[in-house]
C-alpha cells in the first residue's frame, strides 16, 4: 500500500511538471518577447525606411502655464462720517467717471462747521493773549517764543504746533489757563474738518455712485465704490515648477474672452501647499483699465533656462530615458537626460546637431538594431 502511494505521487508531480512545461511552451508560441519579435522583424524586413528630424540645441526658456481670477487689491466703499449736503467733486459723481489720484471725489458742504471752528480759535486766541504779560512777568527767557505765535496766529488758518516747552512751571500755569484743553480741542475739530471732503486715494473709476449731490447725508450713509486699476490673479505652481520661479518675474497674461494681452509680475509665492489643489499659491500684480473684478485671466510665466537642450514630443522619450536615432545605417538607442516634461512634450539634454532621431510610429519599439535608411523628403 505504501509503494502505490509513492507512485502515485511521483506520477501526480511528472503530471504536473509535464502541465507547467506545456504552458509555457504555448506562452512562448502566443507571446513572444520583444527580441523575438524584434528578430523576427529583421529577419523578414532587413531594411527599414524611417523618417527622422535633427534638432538643434540652444537655449530653452521654460514656459509655466497658469490660469486664473482676479480681484481688485485697490478698492473702497465711500461712507460718510459727517453730516450735510453732498455737493459735487473736480468731476461729476457719476458711475464710470475716472478720477486721478489727489482728485476731490465729492465734498460736503462745511460751511457751519467752519464758522464754529473758527469761532473756537478766536476764543482760543483771546485765552493765548491773556497769558502773555503773565509769561513775560514771570517766565521772561518764554516769553519772545509766546509773543511770536501770537503774532502770526490766524483765526482762520490751521492752528501750528505750540512752542517747544521745557519749564515745568510754566507747562502748570498754561494748562490751568486751558491752552492745552483748547489747542487739542480745535486740531480734534480741524480733523473732523478734514472729512468734509473726499479724495480720491489712487488713480481709478467711480464703480458705483448711490447718491447725487443736493442730497442730505448723514454719517455711516453709502455713498459708493471707487475702484482703482490694480488687481491681484492668484494662481497654482507645483512643486515642480516651484524652483523656476520667482518674485518679480513677469508674466504674460491674455483674457480669453477679449483676447487682450498685458504683462503681470509676481509679487509673492506661497511657501504652504493649497490643500484642494496640492500645489503653491503664487499672487501676480496687472494693472489695467479695461480688467474687472472676477474675470478671468490666462497665461504663462518664464521659467528657468536650459542651456545646450532641445524640445522633443514625449512620444520619442522612452521609459529608460532613450531616443531612437538613426546611426550608421542602424537604429540606435541614445541616452537623454530629461529637464522638463510638458503636456506633450519634454526638454532634453544630450542631443546633437548630429543626431537624425527617428520618428517613432505605432509598433516601432522593437526598431532597435535593425538597419534602416532615411526617407527622401527628411532632412
């Protein structure tokens, strides 16, 4: 019983060795390896024609495709903080009038508002003058610094800065005069003064005008949107890219839908990954009239430059970083060094005037070694 066991095992392996060598044997006649296929090809086709393009090394300026919106960095809701009369600016209030920068935008009336604060520096003038025979009586080496603001205050003009004082007596003697309390008092007024009038802070367009001049306003009331002409495009670099760019580059830009042209700059790169698209945030200045807020803009950005490369399609690129080139009447596997990879293409380096780098075609991957002639019509 032992002994037909034993053969029958040796009858189940013989089996199965017999099973594995058929497979393989039918393996090898359905799939040959590509040397095979590649003798075979030889042998039934022992010259092939090809067509092939020499490509010149230079210079290549790698290109960075980006797209992208944009938003106005230069822009400002017009609030009133006081109250009265809207009266008019250098131009009409109207949506869609540019203004340049300094240009009176509207103004407010302040006539009232004025006269009270020029009534305020009169009292303050009568207080000042009271105290000078007092200053030249007991703080005589003050007394010519006093004397001389007085003589060229102006009830009507902006109160100047007070003489410089270093006598601790006489700081105590003005202040329970009230010339401190009076001086802060009208430069607090001068400066509410000042928001009477509203100019333009940058060079720009009136986007939105909510009110028209003869209209009473009162303070925390809209009054529009002044917009200026920058405007800030942000856009997604990879890490790959990332070392071949810059602060301060310029980009050249184009709206798809205008087709206009202009040129950005790149004012920052993120140094954190945007975690929807995995790739770095870089923000690009443009300035220009015809833009607005939320359009859409697309470009490319001037990269790093490859010295002694050239720009073949990806196709001729293989896996091992070769290209067939036709060489003494046989294609020939050449070793390139890829520095960039597009969408479809990719520059590299290692190549020659010299080389006639064969144009691959579907089936093609077993020319290697076989003998071939250039077509006619190639160079």
């Amino acid at each position: 019983m032992s002994d037909r066991k034993k053969k029958n095992r040796i009858v189940a392996a013989g089996s199965a060795i017999g099973i594995i060598l058929i497979t393989i044997l039918l393996v090898g006649l359905i799939f040959p390896d590509g040397d095979s296929m590649a003798d075979d090809a030889i042998t039934k086709d022992s010259t092939r024609e090809v067509e092939v393009t020499i490509y010149e090394p230079g210079e290549i300026r790698s290109e960075i495709r980006i797209t992208g919106r944009i938003n106005s960095t230069q822009r400002i809701e017009l609030l009133s903080e006081v109250q009265g009369v809207l009266e008019g600016g250098d131009q009409p209030f109207r949506t869609g009038v540019r203004f340049s920068r300094g240009d009176l935008l509207l103004k407010i009336d302040q006539t009232e508002t004025e006269l009270e604060l020029n009534a305020q520096r009169s009292r303050f003038f009568t207080t000042l003058t009271g105290t000078l025979s007092d200053i030249k009586l007991d703080y005589p080496d003050e007394h010519e610094a006093w004397a001389e603001y007085a003589d060229q205050f102006d009830p009507e003009a902006t109160l100047p800065p007070l003489p410089d004082i270093e006598n601790r007596q006489l700081r105590l003697y003005l202040t329970t005069r009230g010339i401190f309390d009076q001086y802060f008092s009208i430069r607090g007024a001068e400066n509410r003064l000042e928001k009477y009038t509203i100019r333009a802070p940058f060079s720009g367009e009136l986007r939105e005008a909510d009110l028209t001049p003869g209209n009473l306003v009162q303070p925390g009331v809209r009054l529009g949107e002044f917009t200026g002409d920058t405007y800030e495009l942000v856009t997604f670099v990879s890490l790959r890219d990332l070392d071949f760019i810059s602060e301060g580059d310029p980009v050249e830009l184009t709206a798809p839908v205008a087709g206009d042209s202009m040129e950005g700059t790149i004012l920052r790169i993120s140094s954190s990954v945007d975690p929807d698209t995995q790739a770095f945030p870089v923000y690009i200045e443009v300035r220009d009239r015809a833009l607005r807020s939320g359009q859409y803009l697309e470009g490319s950005i001037s990269g790093k430059l490859f010295e002694n490369a050239v720009e073949i399609p990806r196709n001729l690129l293989s896996r091992s970083n070769t290209v067939l080139i036709a060489e003494d009447g046989k294609a020939t596997h050449k070793e390139v060094e890829p520095l960039l990879f597009k969408q479809e293409s990719v520059i590299v380096s290692g190549l020659t005037a010299d080389d006639k780098v064969i144009e691959l075609r579907a089936g093609s991957a077993a020319l290697a070694g076989a003998s071939v002639t250039i077509a006619e019509n190639d160079e």
